[in-house]
C-alpha cells in the first residue's frame, strides 16, 4: 500500500501541493469529528449526573455547531483539492503524452500502438483522474483518524483502547491479504480494457469496409472476445474483493458488540463509571466509521496503481533524438547520401543518393510500395535513416531541431485530415498566429474562398468528423491553403489527393502553382502534366533510383518511365495508392 501511494506522490508532481493541502484539511476535518464526540460526552455526564444548567447545554449546542460547521467547511476545501489534484494531475499526463508523440518515430504508430496511446488518455487516466486523489486521502485520513481516535481512548481507558486497537490491527491484515490479491487482478483489467479501446477503435475506423461489403450483420468475434474479456475481468476483480469487504465489515462489526459488551462488564463489576460506559457504547458506532471507508477505497488504491504504471509505460517510448539547434538555412537544396531504411526487419530503400537544388521541382514516380512516400518521409524526419544521411541547406537533418526543421517545410498529405472545429482555424493550423485577413488572402490562393463563402457560415462554418462535410477537391484545397498560409522554404506535396472531378481541375491547379512558386519542391506525382515540368524526374523501384533525368532524357529509355507516360497518354489518372 505504501508503494501505491509513493507511485500516486510521484505521479501527482505539481499537484502533490494540493494532495498534502487536503491530507491535512482531512485531519482538522477530524478534529472538528472529535469535538462532536466530545460534546455527546458532555451531554451524556450531563445526564447521569443530574446537575446539568443552561450553561452547559448552550456550551454542548455551541461544540455541536462548531463541529458540524467545522466538518463541512474542511469537507469542502478537501473535496477542493482533491478534484483539483486529480484533474491536473491527469490533464499534465494527458499533455505530456501529447508532446512526446511529437517526438516518437511514425513508425511506433499502429493500430495496437494507437490502441493502447487512447486507452491511456481516456480509460486509464480516467481512473486517475476520478479516484487516486480521492481513494489517496480518504485513505489515509481514514487511519490517521482511526489511530488518533485509538490513542484518545488509550489515554481515557486502556482496556477500551486496547480492544479497538486490536479491531484495528486485525482490519488492517484483512486488507493487506486484500491487498496483496488484488496485485495481480487490477494490471489484467487495465490491460482488457485497454484491448477493448483498442478494438472499438479499430471496427469504428474500419467502419466503411464493413458496410461497403455488407458485413453489418456478421459477427464481430475480436471485438466480442475482448468485450466479453473486460466482462470477465472486472466480475473476477469484484468477486475476489467482495469476500475480503465482507470479512473488514465483520472483524469492525464484531469489535463494536464486543467494546459495548466490555463497556457494560466492566461497568457492573464496577471499574468503569457509568457516563464511561455509556460513552463507549456510543464510541463503539462510530469508532471504525472512517478505518472501513479508507478500507474499501483499498482495493481502488490497486486499480489507481496499475493505472499510473499502465499510463508511465509511455515515458519508456522510444523517441527522436531531440538535442538539435533552432537553424534556419539561406539555401534549402535537400540532399540524401546512400540513404538505408527498414520497417521493422524488411528494407524498404537501398542506397539512396539524390541532389534536389534550391527552388526547383523534383518529381517522383514509381510503382505502390516502391518507397516513394518513404522517401518524403525520411525527408521530414517521421523516422530516422539506418544508415547515410540526408541534409538541408548543407546541414545534415538530425542537427536540427524536429520544431526549427519542420518550419523549413509544409505537406500536403495523401490523405486530408480535418479537425473538428471551423474552416477558419483549420486552415489557421499552416499558422496559429495569422489573422482573420491573412487566412481569407490564403484561401484566395488556394482557390477556396469561394465555396467557402457558400458555406453556411462561411469560415466560421464547423467541419470535421461532426461537422459539414466537404468533397475531396475541397478538403483538398483546404489543406493547400494550410500550407501557403505556413510559407515554408520546402513543399513536399502527395498528387495522389489530386485525382478530382474536372470542374475542380482548373481551381486545383492554380492552387498548386501559388504553393509551389519560388519554393524546393517535391512532388509524388502522378499526372503527366506535372512531371513534364519537373527539372528532375526520380524513377522509384524496389526501393532504388532505377531513373533519374529530365523528361525529354527519360522518355526515350526503354523502362518505367516511358511505361508511365504511355498509361497516361490512355488514361485520365494513373491511380497509385502508396
């Protein structure tokens, strides 16, 4: 239990300011308990002696009120800082996870990976949020209170005290047992529960497959098994703590019937004095009240636990070496030197050498799966070479910063990724600082000004997931317009997201030449009319450059290029998806 509560301290960080403000305010919290039991003290001699006035009752109704009034002015500046402690304390978890994953390798990202990432954010972390603090100092103010308690009745009877101490010790061995079992079950059902997010993360994005082959009626077996596993994990939890609950409540209930039987014993053979007795057999109800709450928060503590150390696992994800300087080059010609990279076992490029000047365009085409996206990738520092180098401005990538390197380039991703929120700040993304102004002027370049003002509510208009949905050749030029108003030196630009309908063509176009002016550009291209104006074309297979020239050299080799035009010369759009 203690190294619960040291992984809960840890974990809290800035918060533990706010965990030690409520331990304390729990303790006067009570304080203001022991002046009501003192006051029932009070009222009992009162009685039995016979000599009671007006005096003392207002003197009894005044400790009454001030620990009544005590005990819910502590109560709520603790629950304060609890909700306080227990907010932050997840929130600054939940943010430092955000800006680790800045750091972590793209090809960390999976399904399972990504799983795991959102059942840390929402389920585990929700258990932290809502009960570490909470179990923490109910806990602890439970056997703080307790052991005061104890000692006060030492001090009063040593014979009464020593009962409830042994009530208390043998209490505290059931919930060590409790405890101890408890150890193995609660790691399992964090781990089910995170398989569950896992698995509904994956039928829900997986969605349209399913009704596009009208699987809506078959069973999910994956998904049902790991339902069915989070079932069985939490009943088990329940049935073993609810035996262990059961015998707490009993060793608390039989110490109590065993305290009044010994008040009443020793008051007939005369050791005790009545208004003692009586006492006692009042202290008995109430002794182990706050020892049974922190005992049932036990078992929650364990849960809390496995959670801290399930959400922890994240500081041991392997991340980008972060100890480059904030550069900003005067040339940005891009440079790759006998480039090596693997997913996992399997190499995906083999030798890459390539020379891209400032301010030109560099096509690259190839077949799927070839390694044009890794390239472009790599480039943007989503993983790091296994062997080589590439460099911008002279200056190798990994000197950079990932924030100061990032800067020099803006991308334009096969697939358009809006977030939930207006068409404004959308775009606002290229540039967080812009103004209202600078977004329209951005827009306008990008040709989407005018739909946009179509919009209900034009660029206030929400999008995304729960948002108006836009066509591809829309969202499209929304992500354009991201990237002009960002003006970055580099332009690495996916044409696949291209392929729209022709009324679109034209505006699409013109968005393209406005992102692409002055700029070092390279373009996974697909379309014959791009590759025609390149000033290097990069022919991709099986992870090598097989070709590499102009048009006018490359299309009289016999090879993947001259095949590539050919196809084009037949067909509106080529259709590769990397």
């Amino acid at each position: 239990m203690i190294e619960i509560f040291k992984k809960i301290w840890q974990f809290a960080g800035e918060e533990q300011k706010n965990i030690k403000k409520s331990v304390i305010v729990g303790f006067v919290n009570a304080i203001f308990h022991m002046l009501q039991v003192g006051a029932i003290f009070l009222t009992i001699k009162t009685l039995v002696s016979g000599n009671g006035d007006k005096k003392e009752i207002w003197y009894i109704l005044g400790l009454m009120i001030v620990s009544i009034a005590g005990k819910i002015v502590t109560n709520y500046f603790s629950q304060l800082q609890q909700t306080h402690a227990g907010y932050f304390m997840a929130a600054n978890k939940r943010v430092y996870i955000g800006s680790k994953m800045k750091l972590i390798p793209m090809g960390y990202f999976n399904q399972s990976s990504l799983g795991n990432i959102t059942g840390i954010c929402t389920t585990v972390l929700g258990d932290v949020e809502m009960t570490a603090p909470m179990v923490m100092v109910l806990t602890l103010s439970g056997f703080i209170t307790t052991v005061v308690f104890t000692t006060y009745m030492l001090i009063f009877d040593w014979r009464m005290g020593l009962i409830a101490a042994i009530g208390v010790i043998l209490f505290c061995m059931v919930t060590s047992s409790m405890e101890k079992k408890s150890r193995n079950t609660a790691p399992k059902r964090q781990k089910a529960q995170a398989e569950l997010v896992e698995n509904v993360l994956e039928t829900i994005q997986g969605m349209s497959i399913v009704k596009s082959f009208n699987l809506t009626k078959i069973d999910n077996k994956k998904i049902d098994r790991a339902i069915e596993n989070s079932k069985t994990t939490n009943l088990g939890m329940e049935q073993l703590i609810t035996p262990y609950n059961i015998m707490q409540e009993s060793v608390l209930r039989i110490f109590s019937i065993i305290m009044m039987a010994a008040a009443l014993l020793f008051y007939f053979e005369g050791t005790m004095e009545l208004t003692y007795a009586l006492m006692f057999i009042v202290v008995s109800f109430i002794i182990f009240e706050q020892i049974e709450s922190a005992g049932h928060g036990i078992a929650i503590l364990r849960v809390c636990g496995s959670s801290i150390e399930q959400a922890n696992q994240m500081d041991n994800t392997p991340v980008m070496d972060e100890k480059g300087k904030e550069l900003s080059p005067m040339s940005h010609g891009i440079t790759l030197e006998h480039v090596d990279f693997s997913y996992d076992q399997r190499q995906i490029l083999k030798d890459i050498s390539i020379s891209m000047k400032d301010k030109t365009m560099t096509a690259i085409i190839g077949p799927s799966g070839s390694g044009k996206t890794t390239i472009c990738n790599l480039i943007a520092r989503f993983w790091d070479v296994d062997k080589g180098r590439i460099s911008i401005g002279g200056t190798d990538i990994r000197e950079y910063t990932l924030e100061s390197l990032m800067n020099q380039m803006s991308m334009v991703f096969q697939s358009v990724y809006l977030f939930q929120d207006t068409i404004e700040n959308n775009i606002r993304f290229g540039n967080p600082k812009a103004t209202r102004q600078e977004v329209i002027a951005a827009a306008k370049k990008a040709c989407c000004h005018e739909f946009i003002m179509s919009l209900p509510q034009d660029y206030d208009t929400l999008i995304g997931e729960n948002g108006f949905a836009l066509s591809g050749g829309e969202k499209q030029r929304v992500s354009i317009a991201r990237a002009i108003l960002k003006d970055a030196p580099i332009i690495i630009f996916d044409e696949a997201t291209a392929n729209v309908d022709p009324e679109n063509e034209d505006h699409l176009q013109r968005a393209i030449e406005e992102l692409t002016r002055n700029k070092t550009i390279i373009m996974i291209a697909h379309r014959l009319k791009t590759v025609r104006h390149a000033d290097q074309i990069l022919v991709v297979d099986d992870g090598r450059i097989v070709q590499k020239g102009k048009h006018e050299e490359l299309i009289k080799e016999e090879g993947i290029y001259k095949r590539f035009v050919s196809e084009r010369k037949e067909a509106v759009s080529w259709g590769v998806i990397n």
